[in-house]
C-alpha cells in the first residue's frame, strides 16, 4: 500500500452526530419552517441539539439547506457547538443531505456517524447515547419494537447511501438486514411534519 492509500485508510476513534435539518418542511402550513416551530417552550431543532450535545459526541454536523442557521436568530445552533453543513442540493431528497454530512466526516477521519431528524424532538440524548455506543457497524434506535432514527453507519457502509431521493440511511436496512443491530431506546420517535403534529404532541 502507497503512503496515499495509507494516509486516506487511518481513523480516527471517533463519531459524529449527523442531524439531518435541510428540508422545506412543506407539509407545516404557516410562515414559520417547523423545525423553528415553538415545541413546549422552545424551538423543534432546539429539542434535537440539546440531545446530541448532551451526547458527548466527537463531533456535531447540522446539515441545512431551506434555513440558513447561522443567521436565524431565534435559534442560535453554535450554542451547542455544532459544524454546519450546507446542503446546496436538498431538494434532490434527503439522501443529498446524508451523502453532503459524509463527506464532512470523511474528511474528519470519523470512525462512524448517527443520523438523526431535526424533526424529532422527542428521542432523548440517551438514545443518541446507545445507538453511538453499540458495538455494531450498523446500528438503528427502536422505539417499543419499532425501528427509528438515530442510527449508527460505520465508515465501511458510507459508499452505500444513495446520491439522491429521499431514501437515505434507510437504504441500509434494506440492502444490509444482515449487518442490522437494534438498539431498545426509551423516548418517542414522532416526527413534526405538518401542524396537526405540533399540536397533538405539545
């Protein structure tokens, strides 16, 4: 192996939270994007980083795209020591997002990533936690039974996710059943997509 080869191939022992946060959200009618949406007292994203960061991860990467977080001000995302990723083809569908955040962590040498939702304010840090700290290369949250974000994808498995749609980390329980751990997490997976969400769960 050529010293180019064994420089790309070191690691790093560490890993990155991935919150996805790019979309336009347009099922929530309204002017204002869900994920800056008040939800029991504070923002729908804020819920997502405060359980990332409370974490301890490695690395936080916010990937945006309909918002620009560094000039919202309801929400300021460095509070939680996060990296912005900009995601210029997030209407090309969600896997854009995950394949722009890789990249990120490819070149920061993570080890792994877990790939969460900025819509998913109700899945705690200790979900985060459990997915990052099993001992798998493909690791995905369950809710009673139920298989959720976060997950948890190994360097090995990045060249998998697709370049676009919408399908995303979900491609890998479909192409890889064979590498699936499931990791039992307290906590509600529901997602904030339209109004009717933000008011049943409030």
């Amino acid at each position: 192996m050529d010293d180019t080869s064994e420089n790309r191939s070191i690691r790093n022992n560490t890993i990155a939270a991935v919150i996805l946060a790019a979309g336009l959200g347009e099922r929530f009618e309204g002017d204002t994007h869900k994920l800056l949406s008040p939800f029991r007292g504070k923002p729908v994203l804020q819920w997502v980083l405060e359980a990332a960061s409370d974490a301890e991860f490695d690395e936080i990467y916010l990937v945006s795209g309909a918002i620009d977080f560094e000039k919202e001000t309801s929400l300021n995302v460095f509070d939680y020591g996060v990296t912005i990723v900009e995601n210029h083809s997030f209407e090309d569908g969600q896997a854009t997002s995950l394949r722009s955040a890789i990249a990120v962590a490819d070149h920061h040498k993570h080890e792994a990533i877990v790939v969460g939702l900025g819509d998913m304010p109700l899945v705690p840090s200790s979900a985060w936690s459990a997915v990052a700290q099993a001992e798998t290369i493909l690791g995905v949250a369950t809710f009673s039974g139920n298989r959720r974000p976060p997950m948890k994808i190994h360097h090995e498995l990045w060249p998998l996710i697709p370049i676009s749609g919408d399908e995303g980390a979900r491609s890998l329980l479909r192409l890889r059943p064979d590498l699936i751990h499931e990791v039992p997490c307290d906590g509600n997976p529901v997602d904030i997509d339209t109004r009717g969400d933000l008011a049943r769960w409030s």
